[in-house]
C-alpha cells in the first residue's frame, strides 16, 4: 500500500486533473483536457510523467503501467514539492482574519498545482521572515513569494494603516484577475485608505470592474462592493447599488454601515458615528458632516473644547459654509490654546477675505479680539496678510482688528524670535498698515542686536515692497517707521546695523522717499546732522545733492557740513568750495576754510592739509592772475600757514587715514613760495613805480615851470612885436603922411647904430632863418627894432639899412610867421628885446 503523501489531488469529494488541473469526479475522464482517469494517490506520479513528455491521452496507461517502485518514487518527489505548498498555505491562513473575499486558499494552491513539477517549489529565503510568526506587516516587505506578499500585503491595507510601498503594492494588483485583485478593490476604497489612494486611468477603470463583479458574486459582500463602485466613480449609485447601501445602513458590522453612510452622505448614521469608540471613525464622521454643513454637528461644536473636533471640522468645512457654522467653528477656536490659528488659515487660505459678507468679515474680526493673547504672532501677521491683501478692505474695521491682534502678538513676542518673525511674509503687511504702536514696537526692536539688522535691512527694502502696491495711501510709510526707529532715546545702538542694512540695499531703486526723510532730518535737527552723515554715510552723495539744489548761500552750506560731515570729506568740500569759486568770493569764502583746517588739524592731519592745499591753489592762481585785492587773504595766509605746517608734523595719523598716503605739505610749499615772490615783486614793482612816480612828478613840475616861463616870454615876445608892429604901422602912416604932404625929398637916412643886447648868446641869434632875405637872422631883425624904438625916423632907419618900406612891410609878415611856427624864437626875441643894449 503506498505511503499516505499529501499531493493536492483531493478537495472533498472532488479529484484534480493532472492534466489540467482542474478538479472533477473521481474515477471519470476529464471533460475539461479528455485526460483519462488516474487514481488519486497516483496524481504525483501522473505530473511527473506529463512533465517529463508523456502525452495527457496516453497518461493513464503509462501510469498504470508504471512499475510499483518507479511510482512510489517520483509520487515521492511530487509531494515533497507539494509540502512546501502545503506550508506557503498555512502561511496565508494567517491572512484570511483580515481579509474580506474567500477561496484565497485554493486560489494560491490552484496556482502552485499548475506549476509543479515545473517550477521549483516555494522556499523561504535566508532574509526572509518566518512564514509561521513574522508579522504580516514584514511579510508584507520583505516576502519573496509573491502569493504571500500579496495576500499579507491585503491584509495590511486592510486594517487601515498600510505604509506607502505595501499600498502602491496593492493598487498594483488592481490589474490583474481573480480573487486577489477583487480584494485589493475592497481594500483600496475602505474609508481609512481611499483617500492615500492615486490611481492610473487603468487602475481605474479595473477597480470599476471588479466592484461590479464583486457586487454579483458575492451577493454576502454587496455593500462593500457598492461602496468601491461608489468612490470608482465618484458618480450616484445605480439602484441596485443604492439598494445595497441602504441596506447596508443596517448591517451589523460597524464598518460597513460607515462606510455606506459616507458613500449616501447619511446624516443621522454619521452622527451615531460621532458616539463610537474608534477615535478614526470619530474624526471621519466629524469630517463628512462637516463637508455636508451638518447644523446638528455645528450645536455640538459650539459647546466643545475638543480642539481635535474643531481641527476635524476645518478639513472639510467648506469655505463658503453658512455662518452658523463659521460662528460655532469660531467660537469653539477662541476658547482654544493657540486660536487653532493654523487650521482656520489652512481652511480659509483660499477665499480671500474680501469676498467674505459684511457678517462673515465681523464673525473673523470678533474671532480676531477674542483670541488676542492665544495666537502666535506669526500667524497674527499671516491672518492680517489674508485680511489686508485687498486694497478695498484694507481701511475696514475689521481688518484694525486683525492689525490690533498682530501687534499685540507681535510685542510678546521673546527677543530670540524676533529676527525669524520679521522674515514672515506677513511683517511686511503689518508694518504697511502700522500705526504708532508699530512705531514704538520698531523703535525697541530696532535696538535689539539680536533682530536689529534684519528689521532694518526690511526698512530699508520697504518702499520696493509696498510699491508693488501702487496704493497712494502707502506713500511715506516706510520713512514714517525709518524715523521712528531713529527718534531718541538711546540712538547709539541702531548707528551699526543701519550702516550695515545701507550697504546690502545700495542697489534698491524706489528709495528717494527714504534719503527725503533722512534730508528733512538733517534740515530740522542741526544737533544730529553730524550722527546722520555717519549713519547714512551711503547716502551722502543724495543729501549733498539735496543741499546743492536748495536755496542759501555757499558758505552757510560749508559752515553746516564741514562741522557735521565725516573728518575724510573735508578736502571735497574745499574744492567744491574753493576752486569753482570766483576770485572776487575768495575773501568772503578762505576764513571758514582756514577756521575747519584749525579745528581738524590735530586730530585729522594728512586730510586736514589735502583741504588746505585745495584751498591753497586757487587763492595762488587768482593772486597771479592779478587780482591784488587777494593780497590781504595771501599775507593772512602766509602769516598762518608755519604753525598749520607745525601741528600736521606733530599729530598722530589716524588709522582712518589710511587712504591718503601722504600730507601735501611740500605742494602746499610750492604755492607759499610763488605767494611770496608775487607779493616781494609786487613791492619792487611798488617801489620802482613810487620812484618812477617821484621823477614824473619833478619832471612835470619842470616842464610845468618851463612851460610858465616859455609862455611869459611868449607874452613879452607878443608884446614887443605888437608894439613893433604897432610903431611900425605908425612910421607907415607917417611916411605916407609925409609923402602926401611935402615935396621935398628926405634926405638919405642915417644909420643908426645900435649896440649888443647884454644877454648870452644863443644859437638862435645869427640862425639865418630867413635865407637870402636882409633880415636873415633873429639878431639882424632884433637890431633893426630896437633901432626904430631909438630913432624916431623910421623911414631913415630903414634907408640906412637898405630897405624899402615895401622890404619891410614883406620882412616883417615873414617873422611874424616865423614866430607863429617857432614859439622859441619868440621866446627868444622877446628876451633880446628886453635886455639892454650897448
């Protein structure tokens, strides 16, 4: 009798075909393969045949016709085969609890029996878990059979919480056939797996299918096969289906009246729900009725300190809920720890808060107040941003309550935390609808060293931000908290940072209103013009063009910055100062130049001398362009510069000082010396026009004399010809008196003998001046008149000399021109005839 191995070959009364392997009567011709019939305890044998090439008609015969030890033997085989089936089935036992569906079991030996002998029989691995007492959770994982990774993989899902790589595993299975994809579709639409679920279009449209087939063949299983139908579709149930959920309502496992409860939305099972003992079933019914805007469920909530109740709800509460359950959501949030702050902004993050009712706007404003000093004030300032976004709300009440709320937060908020608050997107809102509580707030933070340099590094940025706006009632908000920060008291420690935040945003447009801000300061507050320059040090170049484009005069501009201006600006100031200035303003302008280079000598001497020496060229220029009136401003100069030269020696350089590598006396030697030789030729130029200045003077008081004494003997010159000509027209008259009268001859004249005159002889005298005339030389004509003036006969005089009276009267115009020509030769008669003669 052979040996009673187990090989599969019996299910009850039914035999397997080893030809097929399917199961039919015993001791008949398969009607599936025409395999004829082989006893049961030969079926092992039989597959080993049939493996080995023997044809399925004529296995029978050869079975039979096998010899007793050859048959024991290869059964032998076979059920040792079979017995590692027999144990990968005891392993999937442990599954069947948790599974819905049945005929796993056989499925799994249906499978292996058309694998054997072929096949190598399923072994368990080194690295696997035991198949007896794993837990199915690692069988799950780490299985290297599939039918039991499978079956321990559904049978995870099943319970509610499979990881994510044993779930993709079973939606994978939702693509094959048999009882094992049908249980993956129950698994993947339980309640508490569906919603991890992400299904392909072909995993879709399969779990469709084997809902339905389910559905029909297992008539035990219609309510969970129309609740997979359902969430397939996400259509309403066919009536069949509708019929299976409500009857499902009544079924005695909890589970399933859930879950048809959610698939029909049924209001008073969900609430019945809200009582059970399993927490996750709580929370889900808390959801689903919060998504169907359940009253009854907002009574409950309104009376509740649950905070898992309010979180619960807020998941599926819809945005536009009606506002008795807002009221009862909002209500229940404020009694909270925390405002339940981030699942309200979770819930609310998509509905801006301008589209909400006058009544929805006042509920949240009323939430905001009553959660004050529960909210954190990051989600403070996040709840403001949601509130503020719109520019049309942002003027409302309610939206000053939520600015109230944030600013309360905000300030008590612990010095660690204030630098990672102010990057919170919403510091920025907060700051745009600030009022002089955010002025104060910023104004201690500000000295805070561990927020300081990113709040005003976000100053600084401000007005880029709230430009993106393009609202005009923002305008001048960021400089409003700029000065804020910058009032007293206790300024010294906001100078670093803000330096620090300058140098970041140097490149950051849309400032203007900033360095405005900052201008006006300088202009209002001269007591901290000097802290303003070194703070904004940056900025310098706009406030000093700001300066320049303001009325006033230079040298109140010069006075304000050189006093309040950093040490190193002073020699630019002097050349703005100095050298574009007209040399007619250098007199007004070099004493405050001249005042600074006092002040900053000892303390600042290599750029305290590079201003001097901007001031130095241009007065040296001016002076030898011949602008004397400088020369007062040059000995001033000259008389200060030794000792300025004396303390640029003495002081100490300055590790500020750096920058410049050397003081400019020696330049500034180069203008003193050409200053000096100027003013040492200009005093010989004085001297030598002083003495030239003497002799012009003496020789025009000579010239002067002379010309005095030239023109009285040219008036005793006049005298005597006129009275010559006077005598001579006389002796005329005369004559033609005589000749008319008498008629006798005169007789011949005698010549009258006229001496020397007792003057020195001149050059003048025997001059002939008349060439070829009688009368040739002055002393000829000087003779012949002071003859006349001696004789009283002038015809005879003139007949003594020679002469008609025709002669003479031709003579005497020819002198007469002479002397009208030569006022010399005048001068000259005059003197002969005044003399005495011998």
């Amino acid at each position: 009798m052979a040996p009673p191995w187990e090989n599969g070959a019996r299910r009850g009364t039914w035999t397997r075909c080893p030809g097929c392997t399917r199961f039919k009567s015993p001791g008949s011709r398969c009607p599936a393969c025409a395999c004829g019939a082989i006893p049961a305890e030969r079926y092992g044998a039989a597959r080993m045949l049939l493996h080995g090439g023997v044809d399925r008609f004529a296995l029978a015969e050869r079975v039979a016709a096998l010899e007793p030890s050859l048959a024991r033997q290869l059964e032998a085989r076979y059920a040792h085969a079979w017995a590692c089936v027999c144990r990968l089935v005891e392993a999937t036992r442990r599954c069947l609890p948790h599974l819905t569906l049945g005929g796993f079991v056989e499925e799994v030996e249906d499978h292996w029996a058309g694998l054997l002998p072929g096949s190598e029989p399923p072994l368990r691995h080194e690295d696997e878990p035991a198949w007896e007492d794993a837990p199915l959770e690692l069988l799950a994982r780490r299985g290297h059979v599939p039918d039991l990774r499978q079956l321990a993989g559904l049978a995870e899902v099943n319970q509610g919480v499979p990881a994510y790589d044993v779930l993709a595993s079973v939606v994978a299975l939702l693509t094959g056939d048999g009882v094992v994809a049908q249980e993956a579709a129950l698994a993947v639409t339980r309640w508490r797996v569906w919603p991890r679920v992400r299904l392909g279009r072909s995993q879709h449209e399969a779990l469709v299918r084997h809902a339905r087939a389910i559905f029909e063949r297992f008539p035990d299983h219609s309510a969970r096969a129309a609740v997979a139908w359902v969430r397939a579709t996400g259509e309403e149930p066919e009536l069949d289906l509708f019929h299976a959920l409500r009857m499902g309502l009544g079924h005695e496992d909890a589970d399933i009246r859930f879950e048809c409860a959610l698939c029909l939305d049924d209001e008073d099972t969900l609430l019945e729900a809200l009582d059970s003992e399993v927490p996750e079933r709580v929370s889900e019914a808390r959801r689903a009725l919060a998504s169907l805007g359940s009253s009854r469920l907002a009574e409950r909530l309104s009376v509740t300190s649950d905070a898992g109740f309010a979180r619960d709800v807020l998941k599926r509460l819809p945005t536009s809920c009606p506002l008795e359950s807002l009221d009862a959501v909002l209500t229940a949030a404020a009694r909270m720890e925390g405002g339940l702050a981030s699942e309200l902004r979770a819930w609310t993050l998509h509905r801006p808060f301008a589209e909400l009712s006058p009544e929805a706007q006042g509920r949240w404003a009323r939430w905001a107040r009553d959660a004050r000093g529960r909210v954190s004030a990051e989600e403070a300032l996040r709840f403001l941003e949601w509130a503020g976004a719109a520019a049309e709300s942002r003027g409302s009440e309610a939206v000053r309550v939520f600015r109230d709320t944030a600013t309360r937060a905000v300030g008590a908020v612990p010095s660690s935390e204030r630098a990672e608050l102010v990057r919170a997107s919403g510091f920025v809102h907060w700051l745009a609808l600030g009022d002089g509580d955010v002025a104060a707030l910023l104004h201690t933070w500000a000295r805070d060293a561990a927020c300081a340099e990113p709040l005003l590094d976000l100053l600084l940025s401000l007005p880029v931000r709230l430009g993106r706006w393009e609202e005009e009632q923002h305008t001048g908000q960021a400089a409003r908290l700029l000065m804020a920060v910058w009032e007293r008291p206790d300024r010294a420690p906001v100078h670093a940072p803000l330096r620090k935040a300058l140098r970041s945003n140097l490149g950051t447009s849309q400032r203007q209103e900033l360095i405005d801000a900052v201008w006006l300061r300088f202009q209002r507050h001269p007591s901290e013009r000097a802290e303003l320059l070194a703070t904004f040090a940056p900025w310098r170049r706009e406030l000093w063009e700001r300066q320049l484009a303001s009325s006033g005069a230079p040298t109140g501009w010069f006075e304000t910055w050189w006093r309040a201006d950093s040490p190193l600006q002073l020699p630019a100031l002097v050349e703005w100062f100095i050298r574009e200035a007209p040399a007619q303003a250098l007199p007004e302008r070099l004493p405050f130049v001249w005042e600074a280079a006092h002040a900053r000598v000892d303390a600042w001497p290599r750029s305290t001398s590079h201003a001097v020496s901007w001031a130095a060229g241009p007065l040296n220029n001016a002076l030898r362009e011949g602008h004397d009136f400088l020369i007062p401003q040059v000995e001033r100069f000259l008389e200060w510069f030794p000792d300025f030269e004396r303390r640029v020696l003495a002081a100490p350089v300055p590790d500020e000082e750096s920058s410049y590598q050397r003081h400019l006396l020696e330049d500034i030697h180069v203008d003193v010396q050409m200053m000096r030789r100027y003013l040492e030729q200009r005093r010989e130029d004085a001297e030598r026009e002083r003495e030239l200045e003497l002799r012009r003077r003496v020789e025009e008081s000579r010239r002067r004399d002379q010309e005095r004494q030239l023109a009285l003997q040219h008036e005793e010159a006049e005298r005597a010809r006129q009275e010559a000509e006077r005598r001579r027209q006389a002796l005329e008259a005369h004559r033609l008196r005589l000749l008319a009268t008498a008629d006798i001859v005169p007789p011949p004249a005698r010549r009258v003998p006229v001496g020397v005159p007792r003057v020195q002889a001149a050059p003048l005298d025997e001059e002939p001046l008349l060439p070829g005339a009688r009368l040739a030389t002055l002393m000829d004509y000087a003779r012949l008149l002071k003859a006349m003036m001696a004789s009283g006969d002038m015809l005879g005089v003139l007949a003594s000399w020679d002469l008609s009276l025709q002669d003479w009267s031709t003579e005497a115009r020819e002198w007469t021109q002479v002397m009208v020509r030569r006022p010399d030769v005048t001068l000259r008669l005059g003197q002969l005839m005044a003399a005495p003669w011998d």
